[in-house]
C-alpha cells in the first residue's frame, strides 16, 4: 500500500465511493420516477374530462353552435307553435256562452250573461242548471265545453272568471260553452283583470329550450 495511500496509526484509507454519493443518485432517480407518473395521471384525467383530443373539441363546438344558432328548420317549427297557440285564442266575439245557475240565488244567470255580453262574448242560453250540476257546485262556477276547446276557446272564457273549473266533454258536439255559476260566485273577474289576462292569452311569448347533453 505505498505511494498515494500510506497507513498511519489505527485509520485506513476509504477504498470505495462515499455512501452520500448513492443515496442522491437513489433520491433523483425515484424524483424523476414520480413526476413521471404524475405527469401520465395528468395528462390521463385531461383526456377523461376532455372527451379526448380533436373529436371532443369538435363535438363541443358543434353542440355550442346548435345552442347558440338555430338551424331552419327548427327555427320554421318554433314560429310555427307560437303561431299556433296565438291563432288558437279565438275572440271572444267568436265565442258562444250559455250561462246556468246552479244556486238557490235569482237572476245570478241573466247579470252575469248581461255582463259578458258588455264583454263581446255572443250569449246563448241563460236558465237554471240542469239536475247534474243544480246546487252542486261548491266552487264559483264550472266552464264546460267540447274536448276541442281545452287549448282554444275555453281559456278565453277562462279570463272572465278565473277561480272557475274548467271541464271538457269528449261526447260533446259543436262549440258553445257552459258558464255553470256555483255557490261561491260573487262576480266576474274585473274588467282590467280580464282585459290583461287576454291580452296575454293572444299573446303568448316563445320559451327557449336547449338540447339535453349540451
């Protein structure tokens, strides 16, 4: 052991790399090791929420376009609906009313058909109730009309008395309506409030939708 290393006393020379030395390469190998794995995770969850590259970018766009610009032909059915629900308020000078009374009150059935005539709605038949409906009406009246005034005529009525139930009958033919008057009935809804309410009626405002999935 001569020249470089020499023996002196109870010490030896190290014949072998410090132990330091190989616990930093160990630390930045695992170092590289992690970040390696985490930059994969990262980029894994990136392409999960993503839908994955140029195909979702593609996807979102198209669906932010369908949102934002409707196409023709949607654009012709959204008209088409608001036209027909403003055409299918008829006026009430198209609307025929009979008007019943179903309480032990006189004359209720010729005041308010005096009053709904003041109101442009032509007035058919004004009597009692018939035995069906003659002091059972709790409420304060029943507008009853064919199946196809559901949607047309009937909430027209409607506006003139707006606490009233409104019923249809599928085996009933043309278009008159009943105004059946119940025991609660006091009056018609107010003009102004009538005048507002059909005001609405004629016409309505479209409503926005967006595609499920967007």
């Amino acid at each position: 052991m001569g020249g470089k290393y020499r023996i002196t006393g109870d010490k030896y020379p190290r014949m072998r790399p410090h132990r330091r030395r190989g616990r930093l390469v160990v630390v930045v190998v695992a170092c590289g090791a992690v970040l390696g794995v985490a930059g994969w995770g990262t980029l894994q969850l990136i392409d999960v929420f993503t839908g994955g590259g140029g195909t979702a970018t593609a996807a979102g766009a198209g669906c932010s376009t369908k949102a934002t610009k409707a196409s023709p032909a949607a654009s012709a059915t959204a008209v088409a609906s608001v036209v027909g629900v403003a055409g299918a308020a008829p006026k009430p000078a198209q609307i025929t009313v009979n008007v019943f009374n179903a309480t032990t009150r006189s004359g209720l059935a010729k005041t308010t058909a005096d009053e709904l005539k003041k109101r442009g709605f032509k007035i058919g038949e004004v009597g009692n109730a018939t035995k069906q409906y003659d002091k059972k009406v709790t409420g304060t009246g029943i507008l009853l009309g064919p199946a196809a005034s559901l949607n047309t005529s009937l909430p027209v009525l409607a506006t003139q008395l707006t606490t009233a139930e409104r019923r249809t009958d599928a085996a009933r033919a043309g278009t008159t309506l009943d105004l059946i008057i119940g025991n609660q009935f006091k009056a018609l809804t107010s003009p102004t409030a009538s005048v507002k309410a059909l005001s609405a009626l004629a016409a309505p405002q479209p409503t926005a939708s967006t595609k499920k999935g967007c």
